[in-house]
C-alpha cells in the first residue's frame, strides 16, 4: 500500500502540466529516495509510516491540481509535516526529505 501510494504520487507529477520539467525531474528524484527512507520506517513504525506516504501523495495531489485550494494545500503540507514528527533522531534523513518535498511544493505556486 505504501508503495502504491508512491507510485501515485510518481504518476501524479508526471502527468502534470502545471509543473516545469526541471522541477518536475527534481520531484521525481526526491521521490525516489523517499521510497527507500519510507520503507526503513514501515520495518519498525508501519503504521506512521503509511501516514506519511498518504500525506505525501495528498501534499502532491493538492500541488498539482489546475484548481488549487492554498486551505488545502497548507492543511495537506501540515499533515505531512506532523506525520514525521518524532523522528528527528530514528530517521533524520526521512525528516530531511520530507522538509524538501514540502519546501518544493510550496514554490509551485500555491
């Protein structure tokens, strides 16, 4: 299910038109490596670990919809934020890239 959810999120910045490519590219390869520090959480914290994952992929669908919502979209980063709460230490570099995918999203133009 985690897993899946990446895959949308992939699937959701590729499709978009409201992305420039290099920010596009840049996504993708944030995304990427998210997998991996997501599925290191999913060993031990499952649960947090599918929160994150489904505010990740809600934080994206929110950035890439034609009709943004700024309520949304912050409610969305919010949730993703919180989700990696607790994990400073664990999982720093987890932290890290969450920071990263929420800092990008907002340049989008949200």
């Amino acid at each position: 299910m985690i897993q899946d959810r990446l895959d949308k999120i992939e699937d959701k910045l590729k499709q978009s038109n409201t992305i420039k490519d290099n920010d596009k590219a840049e996504l993708l390869n944030l995304v990427k490596t998210l997998r991996k520090e997501i599925a290191d959480l999913s060993r031990t914290h499952h649960e947090q670990a599918e929160s994150v994952a489904g505010f990740a992929e809600l934080s994206a669908h929110e950035a890439t919809r034609s009709e943004k919502s700024l309520e949304l979209f912050n409610l969305s980063i919010e949730g993703l934020t919180s989700s990696v709460q607790g994990f400073e230490v664990s999982h720093p570099r987890l932290v890290e890239l969450i920071n990263t995918f929420c800092t990008m999203l907002a340049r989008l133009g949200i």
